[in-house]
C-alpha cells in the first residue's frame, strides 16, 4: 500500500472506488488501521467498503501511531489527527471531501468539521464514541500504562510491546506508542531515551485533554454549533459508544441529521443505503 510523508510522520493509506471522496477515519481506539472498516465490529457486519466505492472514492488510512503509520512521542490531540487527515487529503491533491468517521475516528471527525468547514462536503459520524463509562475506561487505560511505568523503564515498555504485539487496547501496559516500537526501529532506539518524568506528563496530559468529558470529545460545544457542515450521526449503545454521545452531537451541530436506528436495525441492507442516501445530497 502506499504511504505519503505527513509532518514528518508516514501514513499508510489506501484509495478504492471512483466518484466524490470520502477521507475515512478508521474505527478502534489506538488500533485504528484501515482494514478495521472491514474487520472490526459493526463495521464487518454493514460492509461500507462493499458498497460506497461503487459511486465514491473511498480513502483509508492508518491513524497515526496505528499499524503501518508513524508516530512521534508528544502530546496528541485531536487537532493532530485532523492534520494528518488534511496532510494526506494534500497529497492526494483533493480540496474537499466528504469527512467520515467511525467509532474513535467520529473524534477527530467532529474536530475536522470545526477546523476547516471549507474542506468538508459533509460530515458522517458512525457510532460516535462518548459517555462517562467510556471517560473513565480510557483515563484508566492511560493510569495502567503510567503505573506499569513505576516499577518498570521505557526499555521494558518497549520490551513489552514488540513481544505481545499488543495494542494499547488490549494491553495498556504497553502505551499509546505500541505499534510504533514495533514497526519503527530507529523510533524504538529514540523512545527509550526519553526522560521518564518527561514522559509521564506527556503521557497524563494526552489522556486529560483527549477524554475531557461525558459526552463526545473531539471539538468544544461552541465550535460544533458554528459549524454549518452538513452531517449525519448514527448511534450506537454500549458502554463506549453512550447514545446520549450521538444526541449531543445532534444538539450542536446545526445542519445535523440523526439516523434514528437501533442497532439490531443497523445491517448491510440498511446502512450503507441510509449513507449513500446522505451523500448523494451533497
């Protein structure tokens, strides 16, 4: 697959279908890869890549410090990834798209449509993560990570990484630089040189300011509700997709549309038609 250069960072993409773009920002957490569309969850079951490509270019990627992507030890925020989503829309030579994304991705989404309104056609926000079940999971996931850190070094982190093949999903302990230290050598030399106390505040200040609220992070109520991109959110319900997220991106987003469908409801037969049906508008 190919890979552009995005500030310094690679980014392991991949292009199918013709027709209006659509720049997709995968499913997971901090395992968002682009065959998650296909593989993970609701996702496998409603097929999106079986059928908007058939009248969209459909981009997909590996979010940064994902799979085959770069990373960089900072604190990321959601206006990082949004950059990445721009560097490759850049690169591709596309000035506007339809901005998409799913679960985790629905984050930098919300984030896209606020920060540059002039590059997105309109905006799709499938099971938006949120919710103070999710809040808390995420914060813990980051403290597991930071009190394996107390009685172990960045050597053993990355150590423990490369070994489990782990995200940092599945075992925190590793750190949100996983993927990276397996895929990136030179990284892995840098990473274990950091300074510890350095470190942990990078490391504390990514999960304060990433998982700051109940409900869906990604872009402060008062810029959503000055954001006149149109959008569609589908909701999900469990315990890191809260509903009440999908409702309060509802009630800030003024030219919103909300599929009002359970998720029983939400198959092959129903989504991607719902989707395209939005799109097909704009």
């Amino acid at each position: 697959m190919p890979t552009a250069i995005i500030d310094g960072l690679a980014t392991r993409y991949e292009v199918t279908g013709s027709g209006p773009p659509i720049l997709m920002y995968s499913p997971a957490g901090f395992d968002a890869t682009l065959d998650k569309w296909r593989t993970q969850g609701v996702y496998a079951k409603i097929k999106l890549l079986d059928h908007l490509p058939t009248k969209y270019t459909c981009i997909t990627f590996d979010r940064r410090e994902t799979g085959q992507s770069g990373g960089r030890v900072e604190r990321i925020t959601w206006a990082d990834y949004v950059a990445q989503g721009v560097g490759l829309l850049n690169h591709l030579k596309i000035h506007r798209a339809h901005i998409m994304g799913g679960c985790m991705g629905c984050c930098p989404v919300a984030a896209f449509g606020a920060m540059h309104p002039d590059r997105a056609l309109s905006l799709i926000l499938y099971w938006p993560v949120g919710g103070a079940k999710y809040r808390l999971s995420s914060h813990q996931r980051f403290a597991i990570h930071l009190g394996y850190l107390n009685e172990h070094s960045l050597t053993d982190v990355a150590a423990l990484a490369v070994s489990s093949g782990k995200s940092f999903g599945e075992d925190p302990r590793g750190g949100p630089w996983a993927a990276v230290l397996r895929n990136d050598r030179a990284f892995a030399q840098a990473y274990v040189k950091h300074d510890l106390d350095q470190y942990r505040l990078i490391v504390a200040g990514m999960a304060r300011t990433l998982f700051d609220r109940d409900t869906a992070p990604g872009a402060e109520p008062e810029d959503l509700m000055r954001t006149e991109v149109p959008a569609l959110i589908v909701p999900g319900r469990d315990a890191a997709h809260a509903t009440s997220a999908a409702r309060y991106l509802e009630e800030c987003l003024p030219n919103a549309e909300y599929w009002d469908m359970a998720v029983a409801g939400q198959t092959e037969e129903t989504a991607p038609a719902r989707l395209l049906q939005f799109l097909e508008k704009y």
